[in-house]
C-alpha cells in the first residue's frame, strides 16, 4: 500500500505558512546579517555589544545584540528572539529594524532614559543554517538545521529529498487526479487544495504532496531529505520524542543549547518576545483552569493571563491589531519560555496579511472565507508574486497513467512579504517595546521611619515599592526554582545586631505593579545600616538608614 507522505514543507504551504517565489531584495543571508550587527556595534559602541552565543555545524555564529547603557547585565531586560523555525525571514528583519530604529532615538530624551534602566537583547536568527535555503539555488521551505538525520530510519541519510520536477527552482506542490484522494478544490479559491469533509457530503479526488518522486522505493515522498534537527520542535516543554525532526533528545543542538545556556548565564531577563509563527499578542491566551490546576501546568496560570492581556493591550495600542490565531507546536521556543523557563513569554509573527474589510469580504458566505484565499487577494493586489499555478507535467514515475499537476504557494511567500512592507511594522515595535520598558517592574524602597524602643533599640521600618506597572516576575516564576526573586537585604556594622526580622529575605510570591510589601527589624546599635532590595528582573534600589 503506497503511503501519502506530506513533509513539514507540504503541511506549511497547505496551512498558509509557505513564503516567497524569489529572494526579495534586502532581506539578508548571514554574511549580510552579519555585517548589519557588525555595522550596529561599531556605530552605537557606548551603547551596543555584540556576542555569539553559539554555533551551527557549519560554524555560522549565532548572534545576541545588547542595547542599552552601561553594563548590559546589570538592568532589567526584554529579550527579543527570532526566526527559530528557520523560515521566517520576515521575524529576523523586524528584529534587525527593530534594534535598529531603537538605536536611532537613542539620542531622545525619552529613549535615551528608557536605554539608561533597561536593556534590550535581540537574537535575530537563531536558526541561520535552516534560513540558508531561503538564499539556495533550490528553494524550499526548510525548518531543520544543518545535522545530518536517518528520519525514516532506514540507514541512509538525506535519500529522499524533494525533486524539481518542473524545473523553476522551486519546491511546491503535487496533486495528483485519484478517486480515493481526500483533497479536494477549496470553494473559496479553486486554485487552492483543503481536506474534503465527509460530514460536509464533500468528495475528495485528488491526492496531494510535495513535489518530488519517491527515490528511494519505500512507499514514503520526500520524508528523508537535506534538513535535520528542527530547533522549534527540539526544547524541553511538550517536546515529542519520535517526531520527525525534533531531535534525539530535547536541545540537542548547538544553537538551541547555546541560547538556553546565555539565558540561564543572565538573570536580568524579565520577558522574551519571539518573531514567528505563533501569536499570543493580538490577542491574548484563554485561561484554561482544567490546563492550569494540574500537577504538570499545561495551561497559563490566571494572574499571568492577565498580564498577557494587559500586553496584548499595549500591542494593539500600538497599531499592531486583528492578527492571525496561531498555536504554538509541541516543543517550540515560546512555550518553553514560559512552563519550564518561568518569564512571561510573548510571540508574534510580527507582520500579517491585513483582513479584507471591502463590501465584497463582508458579503462572503462562510464556506468562501479563508485566510490563504484572503493572502493571494493581498498578493495579487500588491504585485506579489506568490502563487505557481497548476500545471500538468508529462508524466511521473509513481503515478503512470494519472493526471499529475505541479503547483501551489511558492516557498516563503505567506508570512515574508517583500522587505519594503515590514518598514513601518518595525516602527510600530520600536513603540510597543518603549511601552513594555517603561511598564516594566522597576523596585523602590520608601516610608522609611526609624523609631527609639529604648536607648540603642531601633524599630526600622521600610515599604518595597513596585512602581512599575507588571509585576516583578511571573506567578509560575514562583515554581522555578531558576527565577532571580527579589531578596530585601539589610547590611550591618560590627556593633550592630538584628534582634527582630531577618537579614536576608527571599520574595517568593511577584510583587504586583504599584504594589508594596512592608517590612519591619528590631536592631541594636548605633551608626548607619544600608537596607536593599534587589533582582536581575526587577532592578535594584537601597536607603541608608541611621540608628538613634
């Protein structure tokens, strides 16, 4: 029985997630990534270092950015992440704009204030060898990096890739005319495939699959070709052992193990922000207490729900609204952040086809509205070029006899348009990162009052003060043992002795935004104590205070 073998690519280009027929001008392969941060670093020195965290297996490095003032290590931070999966071109130029268009209103007096108390890192490309294909003669949407896989574990590797069998150096789609095939033309763009619906009384008749043969004889199309461990299917939370791609083991590779090992180095981070192909921006995750009450959390918990709606907020606010619904995978980056790393974790593609508001979208029945339909509507009115269309090739070696069509949404069209659209898209981040920085908790220490018990007793007392508007970290952060918690912290002379509280508290639950916790010592002894209150999220602040 011939097996029907539609890789990660087929899937991607049959959901919307396929991209652009030609390399548009100016977005960068790695030399050019390279050069561009290289560029930063020396035009913002006072204000930029740069560092690779890791390497690929072709040894292209894979490159951090600090932004701010001062010692980037010592402030608060965001982390901006992109292009894990390796196809999202469109993510790694927002970040590289983004960081960029920080830098030039570094000279504000606004963002110059914000660059003083927080730092911003951005990881622009994490997965550079997968991307490399982008860039290649043949052009595929790629997700693995460079490693060397058996993934139908047949002892050969890279056996069965995918063929160009029209010959326009791009890898689409087949379908193929056959009575049992569950595809069938979608009613709102024949010239795309969807799964027929029994319950629906729709008929199938075609079979669909990435454009290739089956080289190596196994029933199986293009399930073992170049492309091996896929970094977004390949960290610890939900990770699927034995899917195709997803590794060994969970952070096998050098690049994923090299921005996890940074991220655990560098306790400032506060929250990661991720360009790709998952969204809880535009609009916020649902909480989901049956997920969130178990013993291994699967589901946000309800207070850091609401700090994603209070983000997804400012995200709106910021003119980036009505965005895609869409689900993280099993074993990607962003949720990895958030269950096992303990921070708030937010992505985004970044940039989305706008909805259709014409009379004519609003009249659509249901059965005629679709996001891809939506997508070749916005490319065909914007000169995109994003569509192969269907045309039958001479004959195909597994199929003889049968009607076989070459076609479908060309590589990296769907979520990379040409780069001149995603200029004003990065002026809107560069807004919604001001908000979030200034929004970001940032601790005081205030009412401070020193009372006389008895001659050389001291009742001192002080309020810790969140004056930031998010809390000081995430309420799952209270069960990871690797969050940076605010400790209060009081530092005394030789004659000097708490005989009431504790000279070292750790501050297990966050400290809401505006809110204040008190905290009282009885000490002997006279002269000056310095009280502070610190974390690598949260910031730092301290008083001196003298003994009566």
């Amino acid at each position: 029985m011939r097996k029907s073998f539609i890789s990660t690519l087929g899937i991607c280009l049959l959901a919307g997630s396929a991209a652009w027929a030609q390399t548009p001008a100016g977005y960068a392969d790695h030399a050019a990534l390279t050069q561009r941060l290289q560029q930063l670093n020396t035009r913002y020195k006072n204000l930029t270092t740069l560092q690779s965290v890791g390497k690929t297996t072709t040894g292209k490095d894979v490159w951090l950015l600090s932004v701010g003032q001062g010692n980037p290590a010592k402030k608060p931070a965001l982390l901006i992440v992109a292009n894990v999966e390796g196809t999202h071109l469109a993510g790694t130029e927002l970040a590289l704009q983004t960081a960029e268009k920080l830098l030039e209103k570094a000279g504000t007096d606004s963002v110059g204030k914000l660059l003083a108390e927080k730092t911003f890192y951005f990881a622009p490309s994490v997965n550079p060898d997968a991307a490399a294909q982008f860039f290649a003669k043949l052009k595929y949407e790629r997700n693995g990096n460079a490693r060397q896989t058996d993934d139908d574990r047949d002892g050969l590797l890279n056996e069965d890739g995918p063929d160009d069998l029209n010959g326009d150096g791009l890898i689409t789609l087949l379908r193929v005319e056959d009575p049992s095939g569950t595809f069938t033309k979608s009613k709102a763009d024949a010239r795309l495939m969807v799964k027929a619906d029994p319950l629906k009384n729709e008929e199938g008749g075609y079979v669909v699959l990435t454009e290739g043969t089956d080289n190596d004889k196994d029933g199986q199309f293009n399930e073992d070709g170049e492309g091996g461990i896929q970094l977004g299917r390949n960290f610890t939370f939900d990770y699927e052992p034995f899917k195709p791609g997803a590794g060994d083991y969970p952070v096998s590779e050098p690049e994923n193990r090299g921005l996890i090992d940074w991220l655990y180095e560098n306790k400032n981070v506060y929250a990661l922000i991720t360009f790709g192909l998952s969204n809880n921006l535009t609009d916020a995750v649902k909480f989901d207490a049956g997920k969130a009450n178990t013993r291994i959390v699967k589901g946000w918990l309800q207070k850091d729900v609401q700090v994603n709606e209070q983000v997804a907020r400012l995200y709106n606010a910021a003119g980036l609204k009505e965005g895609p619904v869409l689900a993280p995978v099993k074993g990607d980056f962003p949720t990895w952040a958030y269950y096992h790393f303990g921070k708030f974790s937010f992505s985004t593609p970044g940039w989305w086809v706008p909805r259709d508001t014409t009379k004519a979208a609003r009249a659509l029945k249901p059965e005629m509205i679709s996001e891809d339909a939506n997508f070749l509507r916005w490319a065909k009115t914007n000169n995109v070029q994003a569509f192969v269309d269907w045309k039958e090739i001479a004959s195909h070696p597994d199929f003889p006899g049968k009607k076989v069509e070459v076609g479908g949404f060309v590589p990296f069209a769907r979520w990379n348009p040409p780069v001149s659209f995603l200029a004003p898209v990065a002026e809107k981040h560069v807004g919604f990162l001001f908000a979030l920085g200034k929004r970001m908790p940032s601790v005081e220490l205030i009412n401070v009052k020193t009372e006389t018990v008895s001659p050389g007793l001291n009742r001192v007392t002080v309020t810790l003060h969140n004056k930031g508007l998010l809390p000081t970290h995430s309420d799952l952060g209270n069960r990871v043992k690797y969050e940076d918690r605010l400790k209060v912290s009081v530092a005394l002379a030789k004659n000097q002795q708490i005989l009431s509280g504790k000279a070292q508290q750790l501050i297990r639950q966050a400290i809401p935004g505006n809110g204040t916790e008190e905290y009282t010592w009885l000490i002997s002894g006279s002269g000056a104590v310095q009280i502070s209150a610190a974390s690598g999220p949260a910031g730092a602040a301290s008083v001196s205070v003298n003994l009566k």
